[in-house]
C-alpha cells in the first residue's frame, strides 16, 4: 500500500523528490514577485510554478491546459 500522506506532506514530499532530476525549490522574494507581475489567470499556484519557471529559465512541464496556452511561457508534456 502506498502512503501519500502522514498529516503534514512530508511523505509525499520525500517520494517526489527521491525521484532522480526533481528538485524542491524554495519560493523565493524574486518568484513571488515575478508572480504578482504576470499577465495570467489568477490561479496562485499556476502562478508561482510560471514564476518559478519564468525565472529560473527552467522548461515547464505540465498537463495543465491553463498553463500550456501562455504564449509567453513554452511547456512540454
């Protein structure tokens, strides 16, 4: 059986980032500003992960159509 949560995330967490070239990535001043900047829905979790993207200058892997149709911000899935 696998266990996604133990109350506090911190199983979920751990399997993700065991995965090889996955990496946490602290929410920074300069991300959450970026993220208040841009011109998108205003889903906040949508909006850190472009943020996060935007500036880090990572590619952005996503299902999300929301985020797939930035112009601005090129995804793969």
């Amino acid at each position: 059986m696998l266990r996604i949560d133990d109350g506090t995330g911190n199983v979920l967490a751990t399997r993700v980032c065991s995965v090889p070239r996955v990496h946490s990535i602290a929410l920074t001043r300069e991300i959450a500003l970026t993220a208040d900047a841009l011109a998108m829905h205003s889903d906040p979790a949508d909006r850190f992960i472009a943020a996060t993207a935007t500036t880090l200058d990572a590619q952005l892997v996503t299902k999300d159509n929301l985020l797939r149709k930035l112009a601005w911000q090129p995804t793969h899935w």
